[in-house]
C-alpha cells in the first residue's frame, strides 16, 4: 500500500515539520469548462500546500475528452515523468478524478517511486490531517475507503494476516484470490465505520433537536472553502474557532450563542467549507454535519470578496446545497474580506448583488449583518399583549431571552409586556394575552 500511504495513513498524522513532498501538477483543458483551467490549478496548488507539497511544475494538455487509458495522451505522460526527474518531484498530482484503471497505468508509465493521486485524493488527504472529532474522523475515513476499495490491488493483505497466519484453521476461505479477501475486509470496515456513523448521527439529531424544541432562531453559515466562516463567526460571537488562511482549516460544525441587540438569543453555526470538484463521497460522508445546514432557519452564504473566481464558487455552493437538498432555504448572500477591495468595486457588487458587504477582520459592515439576522428572526413573529403574573418571573425571563420586547411595565396584576413572540413561544404565551388583544403575524 505504499502508493497509497499519503492518502490512508500518512494524512492523519503529518505535521507541519516533516519534510514537504514536491508536486508536479497536471491539467486537462476540455471545451465547456466552467472553471478556467489555470484558477483550477492555481486551487489545486493551494490544496498541494495545504496537505504539505510545494508545487515544483505544472503542466496541460487540450483535450476533447480524457484519454481512457492514461487520462492525458502518452505524449504528455513522457513529459510528466521527465518534469518528475528534472524537477526531483516525488508525487504527480491530477486535477481531476482518475478512474483505478488510469491510476494504475499512470503508475506503471512513470518511475517507480513517483506517487500518482487525484484531486479528489488530495482532498481527502486534507480531510485527513484537519478531522478532530470521532465524528470527523469516521466521516473521511469512510470517505477514504469508499474511495480505496475500487483501487484495491493487494495492498491490504497486511489486514489479513493475523487470521491468515497459518496452522489449523488458516485455510477457512481458501480459493479466494488475495484481492477478494482485500475487498471483503475494505466492505467490512465501510459498513462498521457506517454504524458509527449512524450512531454519532442519532445523539447529534438529538442535540440539534434540542436546539429546535428550545425555539432559538438557528443561523447555519455555509460558503466556500476559506470564505471566512469561522473568521466572521469568531468576530459574532468572541468565539475561539481555528481560522487559518488554509483550504478546509475547519472541517467539524461548531455551533455558539448569540444575543442580539434585542436580548433575543440566536444559534450561530460554522459547517465545512465547499469547493469545486468536491468529490460526491465526501458530501455523502458529511451528511449529518451538512444536516445543520438545512434544520437552520436562516443561512449566511459567506463569499471571499477578493478572489477574481467568486462567481464560479457561488455557483459552486448552490450545487451542493441543491445536494443536500438545501437550496430553498432563506439566505442572506454575504461579501467577506470587502477590506481587501476598493470603493469603486465595492459599490460594483452592491449594485449588482442584493448581498451585505462586511469585513471579519475589520469590523465593517457587521452591524449591518445583525441588523438583517434580526430582521429576518423576527419577520414571522406574533404580536402579543400579555400581562405576566408576578410570580411567574420565569416566563418573564424566557421573554427577554426569546422574545422581541417592545414595551414593558409593571402594572398591579404583573408585568406587561408588549412583544414580538417566536411561533415556537406563541401558544405558551397567548394564554396569558390581555382580552382586547388580537394577536397578528408580525412582517417588515
């Protein structure tokens, strides 16, 4: 499995002071593309860094449609591994998603000690170093087999061994090649990390059921990869979140209170950043942490103001929340980094976007992103007149915790409140509404 090392073993324990690998790049130029072939690859770079490669070379080919055998004419695979040995490169990195069989020849084109991986593998290394919970473990894990068991060639008899050591009963499944006995053992650990999964899955929807029952306005943040997420969430709440000028610095949602100007309280949370070309296992993988993407009542589509490939990465994120099915949600489309763009552009996506300009790093513009979230928590409200009983302090509390209070006095019978009230706190609260008030679905 030494091919493989970088993918399965390797990613979930490099450090940044081991020694970098050096990565020669290949792209194919198809017609119809939506990204253009060079930010393509100038993404993968960053994705080669970010897992520990520095890019030594970087090289294309036109093509109508991939070589079925190599991906790439065997014109260029000559190249490729002359680059490799001009260069000193030990790994050859390519922008699209092999098929086993293209892997396999590629590998046995090139010298013998170059690695030969796709984007879709780089990506999963990435997975691999930044997971920190069980949960985000297990998910690239399982991404990682599903994504190894078509490209099994002998490499795992090492798991094999210990019931295959010899003696009496070492022959219980003899007849079977090394490769099946491989894939059984690959399906057997997919399936196990999948029941994991679906636990992990089961005590999350119950927190996140918590989170429903207790009627706070739930705001998920979703964007590309190194939008800012965690940045702006960091700058909201105070919050301590990792965020680095990396590619998928953060994979594991985290999810912090918020108080509005109002005293209401809201739910704030950061998801794994999407990118182009996202591999469908990996979207598959993160399903119950996208889940807290669509149970939001709200999402914040947080785009990098300063990349020149902004509008190919909205596009990006609205095919994956059509994925998980969360294209329907209410959203507010936000500009980060507008500190890094001049007044002229500034004033370009203003006019051309219904979006908030905002700066994570500075400040600017957040005021106008609280004042929106509010707006949007409070659009459904219910207008209601209560009088509090004295000796119910508690709902008085859940009130200013819960509610929009608009107006309050103590009168001889208890507490009026005139409010703004969640559909979740309504029923609770009309009970005690004063007879002449009607209550009213309250819109901006």
């Amino acid at each position: 499995m030494s091919e493989y090392q970088s993918v399965l073993v390797k990613g979930a324990k490099t450090t940044v002071e081991e020694k970098r690998e050096k990565a020669v790049l290949v792209g194919v130029e198809r017609p119809g593309m939506r990204w253009n072939i060079s930010s393509s690859l100038a993404e993968l770079e960053r994705l080669a860094d970010t897992a520990g490669a520095d890019t030594v070379a970087v090289t294309t080919q036109k093509l109508d449609s991939p070589n079925p055998r190599t991906f790439v004419g065997s014109g260029k695979v000559e190249e490729i591994s002359r680059l490799c040995r001009s260069t000193g490169a030990d790994l050859i990195i390519f922008d699209d998603e092999l098929t086993p069989s293209q892997q396999s020849n590629l590998e046995k084109s090139v010298d013998r000690d170059l690695k030969v991986i796709d984007r879709t593998a780089l990506i999963l290394d990435i997975f691999a170093l930044h997971a920190t919970t069980k949960e985000g473990r297990l998910q690239v894990r399982l991404a990682q087999n599903q994504y190894l068991l078509p490209r099994l060639r002998g490499m795992w008899s090492h798991l094999a061994s210990n019931r295959m050591g010899g003696g009496v009963g070492s022959r219980f499944g003899e007849g079977e090649s090394q490769l099946e006995v491989d894939r059984r053992l690959v399906r057997k650990r997919i399936t196990t990390i999948k029941r994991e999964l679906a636990h992990l899955a089961e005590v999350r929807a119950v927190q996140r059921e918590s989170r429903y029952e207790s009627g706070m306005f739930k705001v998920s943040l979703a964007g590309y990869t190194n939008a800012g997420k965690s940045s702006l969430l960091n700058r909201l709440t105070n919050a301590d979140v990792l965020a680095y000028d990396k590619l998928f610095a953060t994979l594991d949602s985290t999810t912090r209170k918020y108080e509005l100007p109002e005293g209401r309280e809201i739910t704030l949370t950061d998801t794994v950043g999407f990118i182009q070309k996202l591999p469908t296992t990996l979207v598959e993988a993160f399903k119950s942490t996208l889940d807290e993407i669509t149970g939001s009542d709200l999402m914040l589509h947080v785009v990098d103001a300063s990349s020149d490939e902004f509008e190919e990465q909205i596009v990006a994120v609205e095919e994956v929340l059509e994925q998980i099915n969360a294209q329907t949600l209410p959203r507010v489309l936000v500009f980060n980094k507008c500190d890094l763009l001049t007044i002229e552009q500034q004033e370009a996506l203003a006019n051309r976007y219904d979006a908030l300009l905002v700066s994570a790093e500075t400040g600017e513009g957040i005021d106008q992103l609280v004042d929106r979230i509010a707006h949007v928590a409070s659009a459904q409200d219910t207008h209601l007149d209560v009088v509090v009983p004295y000796q119910r302090g508690d709902l008085v509390s859940k009130a200013h915790e819960r509610c929009r209070i608009l107006t309050e006095e103590h009168i001889e019978t208890g507490t009026h409140l005139t409010m703004l009230v969640p559909k979740a706190y309504v029923d609770e609260f009309r009970s005690l509404a004063m007879p002449s008030n009607k209550s009213t679905n309250h819109k901006f």
